[in-house]
C-alpha cells in the first residue's frame, strides 16, 4: 500500500471513529461513481479541497461537477446525490 492511500485510510477511519464528517460527501459516493464507470479517483472529482471537511465546507468549494450534482440534489430535495447523474454532466467523455 503507498503511503498515500494508507494516510487517507487512516484519515477515513478516524472520521469514522470520532464522527466528524465530510462535507456532504461520503466515501460511498466515491465508490458509488466508480461502480456507475465514472473516472473518480479522489474528492477532487466533485470537491476542490483534497479533503473537504463538514465544519469548513462551503458550495463554492466544488467544483463544476459537485455544483452540477448539488443542483440535482437541491432540485430532488435529497439529502445525498445520486452518482447515476454524472452519466448527465454535460461535455465529452474527458469530462465525465
């Protein structure tokens, strides 16, 4: 395992241990991205921030695609965005 990957395990654990949240992502629409065949790496797939935090997350701070499903969520009054939709992001297969 790089040291990468390790760090954002053990970061994942602790939030997991000590409740403080991520923005209004979690790490299951990470994955939920990936399943649906999006090329999602990491947070910045949607977020600006590396790693946003629940305390300091602000809108502005994602990018066109986390607006885009904000939107969606805003729109469907849901509490989560639904990964399916980014097959609906707008521009060529880059930018999905």
């Amino acid at each position: 395992m790089t040291r990468g990957i390790r760090w954002l395990f053990g970061v994942l654990g602790f939030t997991l241990v000590t409740g403080v949240g991520l923005a209004e992502a979690t790490p299951q629409m990470l994955s939920e991205a990936k399943k649906e065949g999006m090329p999602a790496k990491n947070c910045q797939y949607c977020h600006s921030d590396a790693l946003p935090k629940k305390e300091t997350f602000k809108p502005e701070s994602l990018n066109d695609r986390g607006q885009f499903i904000l939107k969606d969520m805003k729109e469907r009054n849901a509490k989560t965005g639904d990964m399916g939709k980014l097959k609906d992001y707008p521009g060529g297969k880059e930018q999905k």
